[in-house]
C-alpha cells in the first residue's frame, strides 16, 4: 500500500513538473502581454516611428553572443536615445525592466525572440540574466553599445 501511495505521489510530482514547465513557457507570453505589448503591439510588430519592432529581430540580434548580452542589458538598464531600425528612426526611451526577477526575464526575452517562428530562435537563462545583472549601466551606455554592435555586424 505504501509502494502504491509513493508511487502515486512521484507520478503526482512528476506531472506537477510537467505542467511547470508549461507555466514557465506560458509565462514569457504574459510577461510581453502585461509589460511590453503596450508599446510594441501584441505581435511585437511595434509602431512605426514611435517604438520598434521586435517580432523577427531580437532573435536574429541574440545570435551571438555579444548581440545576446546587449538585449540583456537593454532588459536590464533600458534605452534611451536615437536608433535605427529597418530603415526608420526611433527616438525615444525603453524603461528599465530590472524589477523582474531573472526567471520572469529570461522567460520575456526568450518568448519574444520565438515570436520569430525560428524553431532555432536562442532561448534565454536566468543565469544570464544574473551575470548581466551583476554590472548595471546607464541607459545611454547601452545605445554606445548598440552602436558598437552595429558597426560590428548591422543590425535588423
């Protein structure tokens, strides 16, 4: 009977884990619908001259590694300035979202880098978020970042 019981409640626990894991997938949806659609449009297509896309291009930025490390740290020190994208200028400002704990980030960023579709498209960890976290910077650093980056490989 206690056999039983034990292997009812692994099973239990084992399907909880499961449906955690689905949660956990869920969640980067609603992270974006709740902190970020409001700019960016629920698709993430953004709006044209006021806030940039992110549909299609995060995932192709988070790429490599330096392009993955500055959408972090955008996550996590925000934006401000002038910028290109696709062609059109955005002036404007990207808050910080450094009150989000590690999980709910790399959750968000990696949701909004599949809104690709690329089944390939890079995923992200809460420990990367945690190093990253470790050196804050000010919103302007991170657009000299951008602009090194770009001058490196263009980007989307």
């Amino acid at each position: 009977m206690k056999k039983t019981i034990l292997a009812v409640l692994a099973a239990t626990a084992g399907l909880s884990g499961l449906a955690g894991n689905a949660h956990a997938a869920a969640d980067g949806a609603q992270l974006f619908a709740t902190h970020c659609a409001m700019c960016h449009q629920s698709t993430g297509s953004g709006v044209p001259g006021q806030f940039p896309p992110l549909k299609g291009r995060i995932n192709q930025i988070a790429a490599t590694p330096e392009g993955k490390t500055y959408v972090i740290h955008v996550m996590l020190n925000g934006l401000a300035g002038s910028l290109k994208v696709g062609g059109m200028s955005y002036m404007g400002y990207m808050p910080s979202m450094a009150a989000m704990s590690d999980d709910d980030l790399a959750a968000l960023l990696s949701y909004v880098s599949a809104l690709s579709g690329d089944a390939s498209a890079p995923a992200f960890t809460a420990d990367e978020i945690k190093n990253a976290r470790a050196t804050p910077f000010q919103p302007g650093q991170i657009l000299e970042e951008r602009n090194t980056l770009n001058a490196a490989h263009p980007l989307p």
